[in-house]
C-alpha cells in the first residue's frame, strides 16, 4: 500500500494492517532461517511497509483523528 491508501485508512484498521505485516515478516524471517527463502529482498520491502503504516498510525494519533 501506498501513502496516499494508508492515510485513507481509520487508526483500527492501520492496527489491523500493522498486525497482518508483523505475522508476514515473522514468517518470511522464519523460512530465511530455515533456508527455504530465496527471495530475501522482500525482508527489506517489509521492513519499509511496516515503517510506513507505523509513521501513519503516529501521525493520525497525534492529531487526533
């Protein structure tokens, strides 16, 4: 998801994707480990997904919407 999606998104359901993402990198961390993962550049692009829904998510809260 893009800025402009997630900004759309109500502080709930911003939870709900954050929660999704995390269950995914657990995932995804657990097959680079066991070695099964061959696509490693899709840790990366994680990391920068939940990033974005995390500044989203403290951006609604501190102004209070």
């Amino acid at each position: 998801m893009n800025i402009e999606e997630l900004a759309k998104l109500a502080p709930q359901e911003l939870r709900k994707e954050l929660a999704g993402l995390r269950r995914e990198q657990f995932s995804l961390r657990m097959q680079h480990v066991t070695g099964q993962l061959t696509e490693t550049h899709k840790l990366k692009a994680l990391r920068c997904s939940i990033a974005r829904v995390k500044t989203v998510l403290t951006q609604k809260l501190s102004v209070g919407v």
